[in-house]
C-alpha cells in the first residue's frame, strides 16, 4: 500500500505543476503556439438565419465555415466583421425583398429580368430625338381631317421581323410609337422617325405566333394575343409583363372598348367571344354561339355594340359570316346581315356615320347600314384590290372620306368612301400588304405591313 500511495501521489504532484508550464508566457517575443482546444470556438456561437436572397452571390472566403454573429464578449476579428457586413448587406438594402421565383417572366427574379430586358430594349421610346418637322407636328395636335394631303412617298421602312407581320397599330398617347404583332412570336415596338434606332423594344413574351397588338388607350401599354392561347399586358416602358389572361383557345383578334379602356373583347380560333376587365383579370361577359375561327371584332363609338365577322366553314354560310351584338344583353341584334358565300377577314366602323365596312374575300369590300337591320348596300362596293385568303385589312383616314385598304399583289388602295371610286395606288411591297393604318394624329401619315415581314410608313 505504501508502494501505491507513493506511486500516485507522484502523479498527482506532477499534474499540480502542469498549468503554470501550459500557460502562455507574456514575456518574451518567442511564438509559441497554444494547443487546440478541445471544443471548438465555432460551436458557441449563435448561428444567423439564412438570408433570402433575390441576386445570385459569389461565395464568400473562407466558406468552409459558417457565418455567425459573435458571443457577447469575444473579440472579433477584421475580416470577421467583414464577411458579417457582406452576409448582411442584402436585408439593409432600401427594397423589399422580392418572392421566390416561380413560371413565368412575369414572376421571374428581379436579376433575370434585368438581363432579359437589356437584351430587348434596343432603342428608345422617347420623343427626345425625332425629326424636327414630326415632332412640330405631334405637339401641334391639329384637328382631325384638317390636312388635304394624302399619303404618297415612303417615308421609313422598317425591319426587323423574320417573317409575316399580322397587323400593325399606332400609340394614341404616345403617337410616334408604332406597334406590330409577327408569326415570329414577336412583339417590335418602333420609334418611327428616331434619328438614330428606330427599333425600340422587341417583346418576346410569346411562345407562338403574335395575331393581334393594341396599344391601351390612355397608358404606353400593350395589350397581344396569339396562337399560345395567352393574352398578356406588357408596359413598353418597364418592359415587364403586367397580367397574363389565360385562354383555352388561340387568340385571334382584340380590340378595346372606346368608352372604357378597363374592357376588351378577345375572338378565338374555336369561336368564343369574351369581354374581359383588366382590373380584375377575369371575363366579364360571354357571347355563346355556335361559330367558327374569328377573324375580327369591332366596337361602335358607344361601345354599346361589336360587330363580329366569323368563318363559317362549320355552320350555314347564310348566317353568322357578320353578327351584330348587344353588349349589354349578350344577345345577336342580327347574325343575317352578310349572306354570301365569302368570310371578312376585317370589319370597320365608319367614324362619323352610321355605316360599317366588310372586307370580303371575294375581293370587295362591302358596305352596310349602322342602323337595324343592318342592310348590304347592293349598289355600291370598294373593287380593285384583291384579297384572295389572306388576312387583308382596311381602314378609314381620320376625316372618314377615304378608306385605304392592303391588297394581295402587295399595293395599298385608296378609295373615295362617298363614290368608291379608285383615287390612287400606291406600290408599296412585292407580296401581299395585310394592314393600313392611319397616324391618329397626322393625316398624311399611314403605317402597313406586308406577309414577308417588312413594314413601311409613308407620309
């Protein structure tokens, strides 16, 4: 027993004596290195929450350790404040964080939309740069039809779609701006007389070909459907979609209605026609009937009727090729108004009497009664052009005397609305022009589009 007592009690002297030896010595500028402690410093740390992030980061040095904010009473370190400070730049940042991303452009994270829309803004959308001469004019607003001087010579021609061009449109707030829908699932917004870029915006918000564009009324807003059964709002300025309205069928055509720029009326490829309310994104109204594809629609001023012009390849070609509808009843006023045996591709309203105009693909345009029961006017058509089952469309000049209209052989004709007689031709492309449209301010001025892609402004 004595052996063991005087074993052990060696031992336990020499572990008295051993933390003065392990103590860090002050004095002296010898580098001594302390051993590891036996937990790690890590682990007494409180460990920050992860941060949300809406920007992608480069990783941080030293990224095998995680960032914590430090125990009360440690030191901490330089680049530990630093890395502290970078990790939470993100929540200081004045901007509310956004939510996460899912499908769509529209729900996209803020720096992917960044990019997408660098890519597609190519010009831009001000006036700040135009000819001297269009923008006195712009600013001068004259009255409508007061210029007795016609469109004659080109004046711009633009391209940049890849293939045919369905239709074109003119801002009616922001008037140097030029809209156009392409089978090339694009959207191009033009700065028509830009002294340098003349291609403002190229939307590519489509999955499929781009039937129809309308600008809204009062906002630079545009509103386009297409064969990828979607109807979507974009704002040309932040180049950002605003709402998608979902359809179960291809959109063929749109239009605003003039009394309320919160409503539109969409046709599609099966037949439906809808009223749909901006505000809320849901249909408002329905007009059932048993119809084929639609190929136009056209409010009256009051915005009390449409017109709808359908193919009627599938129902009685003696009804429902033109209907007249009551808006507010849902109900057809007549659907036997057009019963030959040809479909319109275009129905317009005249401006300042009671008549509208068909384009008929017997390659005339026909004329009508405002009023009920809607009569064919049989002793008088617009001939000349041909149409030939394109989608050739025709519109009036801002005085109502003159309806232009695009032709088959690629010229654009201008008839006298009184006497339809022929005035003049103007050979403006070598297929097919598919769309007339004069400037709502500008009398002289008058935008069209042809099947191979080019657009031209002639003034």
């Amino acid at each position: 027993m004595d052996l063991l007592s005087a074993a052990y009690g060696a031992a336990s002297d020499e572990d008295a004596d051993e933390p003065p030896s392990s103590a860090p010595v002050a004095a002296g500028p010898t580098s001594f290195a302390p051993p590891p402690l036996k937990r790690p410093r890590w682990e007494s740390r409180q460990h920050l929450p992860p941060l949300p992030q809406s920007f992608p980061q480069p990783p941080l040095p030293n990224a095998a350790l995680p960032l914590a904010s430090p125990a009360n009473g440690r030191y901490v370190s330089k680049r530990e404040r630093a890395l502290l400070a970078a990790s939470r730049t993100p929540v200081d940042s004045a901007s509310p964080l956004p939510p996460p991303a899912t499908a769509g452009f529209d729900s996209a994270q803020p720096f992917l939309q960044l990019i997408f829309c660098k890519r597609v803004a190519v010009g831009s959308i001000t006036d700040s740069n135009l000819r001297a001469d269009i923008l006195h004019s712009l600013r001068c607003q004259p009255k409508p039809g007061s210029s007795t001087s016609f469109p004659s010579k080109l004046s711009v021609s633009l391209k940049g779609h890849t293939s045919a061009v369905n239709c074109v449109d003119w801002s009616p707030s922001h008037a140097h701006l030029l809209a156009s829908a392409g089978m090339d699932h694009t959207v191009h917004v033009w700065n028509v007389w830009d002294k340098g870029n003349t291609t403002a915006r190229v939307l590519k918000h489509h999955t499929a070909a781009v039937k129809d564009v309308r600008w809204s009324l009062h906002t630079p807003s545009l509103l386009s459907g297409g064969l990828d059964c979607s109807l979507q709002l974009v704002d040309v300025v932040k180049e950002k979609v605003i709402k998608v309205f979902t359809h179960d069928q291809a959109v063929e055509v749109i239009k605003f209605n003039p009394c309320n720029p919160n409503l539109f009326l969409s046709g599609g490829s099966k037949g439906s026609l809808r009223l749909w309310d901006i505000r809320s994104g849901l249909v408002t109204k329905e007009f059932h009937r048993s119809l084929g594809t639609i190929l136009d629609i056209e409010f009256s001023a009051d915005g009390r009727q449409f017109i709808s012009s359908t193919d009627t390849t599938r129902s009685n070609i003696s009804e429902n090729t033109i209907i007249v509808w009551d808006v507010q009843r849902q109900v057809p006023l007549s659907n036997q108004v057009y019963t030959e045996a040809f479909t319109c591709p275009c129905i317009r309203y005249h401006q300042r009497e009671a008549s509208f105009v068909a384009q008929s693909n017997g390659n005339y345009i026909a004329i009508f009664s405002a009023r009920p029961p809607f009569k064919l006017n049989k002793y008088m058509r617009f001939e000349g052009h041909g149409v030939w089952g394109f989608p050739i469309k025709c519109n009036f000049s801002l005085s109502g005397r003159e309806l232009a209209s695009g032709s088959s052989d690629g010229a654009i004709y201008f008839y006298d609305y009184k006497s339809a007689r022929l005035l003049r031709k103007i050979e403006a492309f070598k297929e097919a022009c598919t769309d007339v449209v004069y400037h709502p301010v500008m009398s002289n001025v008058m935008a069209s589009c042809s099947w191979t892609g080019e657009i031209s402004v002639f003034e």
